[in-house]
C-alpha cells in the first residue's frame, strides 16, 4: 500500500504581490525537504532568469530569501496525496491546500501564476477572486515539449518583465530645487532625496549624510566599499575625492536617477576606482561573489515617499553582513526613526549583526544612522575614538566629536566593543 505524502508549508512573506502555485513536490523534493529540489527541474533557473539573478547557485535559504525579497510567494495546490513516483497523473486521494487562508494573508497579493496545467485547474477561481491570473510551461523534466528558453520567455511574459532591462523607473518625477548655493533633489515631493554644495560638491551638505560616514572613527578606509542607493551621490562624490585607495562601487535600481546626478549632481564617471551601476541592490550583496567583499557598506535606499527603507527584511540585513569582509567590516544604514517601520528594522538588524550595532541619536529630520559590525570583535579606548573624532572634526568639519560622545554615552563600559 503506498503511503500519503504531505507536501510543504508556503514561502511567502506577507508583503507578497506574486504567488507561484505548482502541483504537489515530486520524491526529490520529499526527500531534500524543498521545493524544486530535483536537479533536472528547471524552476530555478526559470525564476532566476524572470529576476536576473543566479538562484540556483544560493543554498535553499538564500533562495527562499530571494523570493520573499521580491514579493513572491511560493506553494502547491495539494496539501496531501497518493502517488506513485513524481507523474502529475498519478496523483490520487488529494486534499487541497487552504489557499483562501493563504489568500486572505497576502493583502497585497495581485498576481498568481501556475506552474504547469495540473496546479491551473484552480485558476478560474482565483480568476473570479479578481486576481491576475497567468498559466506557464511547467518546469517539471517531464515537460520536455519545449526549450528552456520558449520557457523563460513565457514565464517573463507572466511576470510582466522586459527582458532587455534592470532599470526601474522612479514612478513620480525628479525634480530639482536650489535654495542658499545649495541644490536638493526631489522624487516629487518636499522629501529631500539627497543635496549638494553648488560651490563644493564634494562637501557633505545634510546632517544624515555626514553620519553615515561614522564608520571613519572606527576604522580606516577600506579597499572596497559598497553603496546601495544613488540619491545625489553625495557619498560617491565624497569616497572618490577623499578616500583615493578605495574602490567604491555604487548600486541604484534607476537609470534616470544616475543620469540626473550625472548631469546636475557632479558624480564622477566610472574609473579604475568608481563603478557606478543600474541593478538591483537585494540582488547584488546576495550573490555568492559579494561575499566577504568590502570593507564597509552604506545603505540608503528609499523611495520616492522617503519614510521607511525599501529593503527592510532581515535576510536583507543578513545578506549585507554576509558581504562584508571577514577581517572586521562595518555596515551603515540609514533609518527613519519616526516612522512604524524603525523599531521592527532595529530588531531585525540586531538578529542579522547578533546585536553588534552602534545606534547614533536622530537627526532632527529623524534620521538614524546605524552602525552594524562583522568580523572580530572590535574593542577601541574611549580616547582613541574621540582622537578619531577629532581629527575627522578638523579635517571635514563634521561634529564627529559629538557622535563620539553620543555613543560613549549610549554604550557605555570601559572600551567601546561591538
């Protein structure tokens, strides 16, 4: 007699606006425990290539992590059935999955797309729910009828994706205002978005801006430093100028935003020490050759609203902790503290840096620059941090001695230690 087979629980985070539904996992992916997990099943690459990235090259975690990143949620239309082998035919004595409970979580959900004509036998009802709906080649070995490409190009069509770019556009209009020899840019709101010093465009204009650049009391400039968000490039300007033994690497998801600090915000072109590129920031400090990379990274990723970050998620913060270097790395985020989402990012950045965090005091606007450390544990006397404060102090003309005294303050002790 065989046996009833139990599938797995959904992978879906509850912002999710896409939901992928296969059949039922076939005895490969019983026997690892995830989804896909047989080696001819194309899936991965499938919805690697939809997202232009390598998933099949992450561990399963990653992946999952991957897919919660960019709102997509991932589950079977069978809870439970008999079958013999891994043949959608002979799937027999099947229970459904809860989908409606799944459904009613997913507020945001907009679009569901099949894997597959057995898990589509639900799609007139999810079509009647008024969800987008979308049926696609399945990824299973034993749909051979078509070539992995004929594939990619109508699991792309379903998701909505022009396969020729990365570029995201900013969904309101950038506009520009110039008040005191000083240049703002906007995401059509009053939200500053970054700034510059008409006269000295490598001076660093806004109180957050300067804070971000706290790491400098702590350690010395790295060999490669990344910075996730554009903005007006104020960092990027800064880094190249003052920093001439890093190579820096910039990632914003806009082209349009690149272009406007290139023309109205003096950022450098790309050289042997500044690479400046359109993609996708979750993307980029996920790959497997981020990994140990770079020395410090500063991020700064907001949108056109400016209130909460738009890369939040704990396996974000993970996957930036991940990529700094294994010698001693420092991470700068830059957070909203009077908005709902500053608490829930302050947990989840203590899970991912296991409570190795230097949290500075917000700046009127209510920004909260946080300091996140990897590698070994890192213990400096009270008095060369102020040293290092005060020489930052002359140099850039920053209150880095008060962000010495601030920390001194919060974190208390002997040394400080993170």
């Amino acid at each position: 007699m065989i046996a009833r087979e139990r599938g797995f629980p959904p992978v879906a985070d509850p912002r999710a606006r896409v939901l992928v539904l296969g059949s039922f996992p076939g005895q490969a992916s019983l026997a690892a425990g995830h989804y896909y997990a047989h080696p001819r099943n194309q899936f991965w690459r499938l919805i690697g290539g939809v997202l232009g990235e390598d998933l099949a090259a992450l561990d399963w975690h990653d992946r999952y992590d991957r897919l919660r990143e960019h709102r997509i949620a991932l589950w079977d239309v069978v809870a439970e059935c008999v079958r013999p082998g891994s043949l959608d035919a002979d799937i027999a004595q099947a229970d459904p999955n809860d989908l409606d409970d799944l459904l009613g979580r997913l507020t945001e959900l907009r679009t569901v797309i099949f894997n597959g004509g057995t898990a589509a036998r639900f799609a007139r009802r999810l079509h009647d729910a008024g969800f987008e709906v979308h049926t696609v080649p399945s990824s299973s070995p034993a749909h051979a009828s078509l070539s992995f490409d004929d594939k990619l190009a109508r699991w792309r069509r379903a998701f909505g994706v022009n396969r020729r770019r990365r570029h995201r556009s900013v969904s309101v209009p950038i506009t520009l205002s110039e008040s005191d020899g000083i240049r703002y840019l906007h995401f059509g709101s009053p939200w500053v978005q970054g700034a510059m010093l008409i006269g000295h465009p490598h001076l660093l204009v806004l109180d957050y801006v300067q804070r971000m650049m706290a790491w400098m009391l702590f350690r010395r400039a790295p060999a490669d430093l990344l910075q996730l968000g554009l903005g007006a490039g104020a960092l990027t300007r800064f880094t190249h100028r003052f920093l001439p033994q890093t190579r820096t690497t910039v990632v914003d998801c806009s082209q349009d935003v690149i272009d406007v600090a290139r023309a109205c915000f003096a950022l450098p072109g790309n050289d042997p020490r500044l690479t400046v590129r359109c993609d996708d920031a979750g993307a980029v400090v996920a790959a497997p050759r981020a990994n140990g990379r770079y020395g410090v990274i500063q991020v700064d990723l907001y949108d056109q609203d400016a209130r909460g970050p738009v890369l939040d998620s704990e396996a974000f913060y993970r996957h930036c902790r991940r990529a700094l270097s294994a010698q001693g790395g420092v991470a700068v985020f830059n957070l909203f503290g009077r908005h709902r989402s500053y608490a829930p990012n302050l947990r989840r950045l203590r899970v991912a840096f296991d409570g190795r965090l230097l949290v500075l005091p917000p700046t009127p606007a209510g920004n909260r620059v946080v300091l996140g450390f990897a590698g070994p544990p890192m213990r400096m006397p009270w008095s060369a941090v102020h040293q290092r404060a005060q020489w930052l102090e002359e140099r850039f003309g920053w209150p880095a001695t008060q962000w010495s005294a601030w920390i001194e303050r919060d974190h208390g002790g002997a040394v400080c230690d993170a």
